[in-house]
C-alpha cells in the first residue's frame, strides 16, 4: 500500500508537471471502474472489510443476510476543491414488505472505522449521503422510505437511527431504487461550498435534482468510501462502479491547500424537529380482542349463575 504521504507528494508533483494527465490521474485513482480484479485479493486504489465481497462485476458490501456489516474505502485523501462522484448501485434483496438497512456513501476525515451508522464510524468529521432503506421512526414522519439524505458532521454529533437521521439532516428526498433490473445511480457535486445531490433511478440516462444545499464547507484530504450494514432485515447491497470526477476551481494551489484545515460545517440546516420520546405502545388488536372476549365470557357465566340462582330461589320457595 502506497501511504499517504508518498501519495500527496506523487499527486503535487504529478500537478506541477503535467496538469492534464494529474486530473486523469485523480479520477482514476479515487475511482472503482469494471472488472473488479482480484477477485477477493486486491482491489487498486480500495481497501475493503467486513463481510465485503469482491467479485469481477460487482462489490457487495453487504449479503441478503442478517447482521452483516461491510465497506470499501479509497486510500487517497482527495486534494480536489471542487469535485463529484458517480455512483452505480444496486439494492436487492428477498424482503418485498420488509428490509434493511441501507448504505451510506462517506467523505471523511477518518477511514476503515466500523461502526453503528450503516456500517461505520458515528461522530465521524466530514460528509455522509445516507441511502437509507428501513423506516425505524415511530413519531410522525414527513417521508417515506427509501430515503436519502445528507449529514455534516465535526465529530461532535451522533447519528439517531431511531430518528432516522432527520434531526441532523441538511436536505432529503425519497427514492425508489430496490429489486428494479437495471443500474441505479446517484451524483454528488461538491463545487464552491455546494452540495447537490441527483440520482437516475428509473433507466432513462437523466439526472433528477433530490436536493441542492449551500454555505456547506468540506476540507480537502478527506477520505471517500462506501458501506452498509443489516440487522434482522437485509438486502443484497451492491457497487457497481464509482467514479470521480475533479471539477476546476478558480482556487490557488495555496489556498486549495489551506482548506486541509477545515472543519465541516453547513450553515444551512432543514428546520430542526421538535425531539418527541416515542409514545408509549398502545393497545394490540388482539389484546383488545381477548379482553373483550373475557367481558363477554364473564358477562355470559354472571347471566346463567343469576338464572340458576333464581330458579333455584324459585323452586326451594315452592318447597316452603
Ligand atoms: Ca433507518
């Protein structure tokens, strides 16, 4: 493995001798284009952990099993100011009412951290695009699942799956990606501190706008990756290419280099819900069933004890 300072010093004086063949050299080595070689071996320019599976065609973070966890990460800090990425993806799984639990596409300060958010790192610095599968949310929602959204975190915050993210989301919007038979992709285009995010999931070529947010500032020398995880639900979740793309920038090289110091943030964030405890769980139908069922039963055995008594009353005053 290359480490990163040998590679930031091959990328600068790749840069300053040879502009054009520097941006081919970033897109390829922040990109994850067919045929995966290796087989299982070695992915270049990737780690991969977990249940991770690489194949020739594709990359499946996560099996259609329960409680599995896997990820991908590139080895290079990305040096570009302005920059987007193609994701081709596919979601499938046996589940038609019920599944889970969706991955997450990482622009990170850290890599290779497992954790609780589909896979990875919570209280992670940097940019997460959540592709989120599985409703945990018990309050009222204003959105149905799939779900994409997106976080910026400095480390500080914790991502609520029980809130499906939506108190720290900047933007989201619905998606409709499983069991279809073609490729679905998604585009993230970070450019001048704004961060748009596409997807083509109906196979017609063309980018559908999900959300546009500005005044969100991301450091240069993060780490791109990708990972999913399931728990009782899961799905087949699969990669199937991964593209980069650095977009000019009117920026200096120095001041592209002083943005190493960064910290993200996002000055615009969606109005912040209020933070309900989830109401406590009501009555069953079939609690409610058997306790009308026991009403009627007592209510029938009360009815013949009182016409036994009676009659039985009745008769011994014949007797007397
Ligand atoms: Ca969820």
């Amino acid at each position: 493995m290359v480490t990163y300072k040998k590679e930031t010093q091959i990328i600068a004086l790749l840069c300053a001798i040879l502009p054009i063949a520097c941006e081919n050299f970033k897109v390829r080595e922040h990109s994850l284009i067919r045929p995966f070689q290796g087989v299982g071996v070695i992915l270049p320019h990737w780690d991969f952990l977990g249940n991770t599976m690489v194949t020739s065609n594709y990359i499946r973070l996560t099996p259609d099993m329960q409680s599995k966890s896997g990820a991908l990460w590139n080895y290079s800090p990305v040096m570009s100011r302005n920059w987007e990425v193609h994701v081709s993806f596919k979601v499938h799984g046996k589940g038609t009412e019920l599944f889970g639990d969706g991955f997450a596409i990482w622009y990170t300060k850290e890599r290779m951290k497992t954790g609780p958010v589909f896979g990875s790192k919570d209280h992670f610095s940097g940019l997460a695009i959540i592709l989120d599968t599985y409703s945990n949310h018990n309050g009222p929602h204003n959105h149905q699942h799939p779900y994409l959204s997106a976080m910026v975190n400095n480390g500080t915050w914790s991502y609520d799956h029980d809130r499906d993210g939506t108190h720290t989301q900047l933007a989201g919007c619905e998606v409709r990606f499983r069991n279809v038979d073609y490729e679905t992709l998604i585009s993230i285009r970070y450019e001048n501190d704004i961060l748009s995010v596409s997807t083509d999931l109906e196979n017609k070529n063309e980018w559908k706008n999900c959300f546009v947010v500005n005044n969100v500032e991301l450091p240069t020398g993060y780490y791109l990756g990708m990972s999913a995880t399931t728990g009782d639900l899961s799905d087949n979740h699969d990669i199937l290419g991964f593209k980069f793309y650095s977009v000019d920038s009117s920026d200096t090289h120095e001041q592209i280099m002083s943005r190493t110091n960064i910290i993200p943030n996002a000055k615009t964030f969606e109005p912040p819900r209020e933070h309900k405890d989830d109401p406590k769980p009501g009555m069953s139908n079939a609690k409610i069933f058997f306790i009308l069922l026991f009403g009627m039963v007592a209510a029938v055995g009360a009815a013949i004890f009182g016409v036994s008594y009676f009659k039985d009353r009745n008769s011994r005053k014949r007797f007397y």
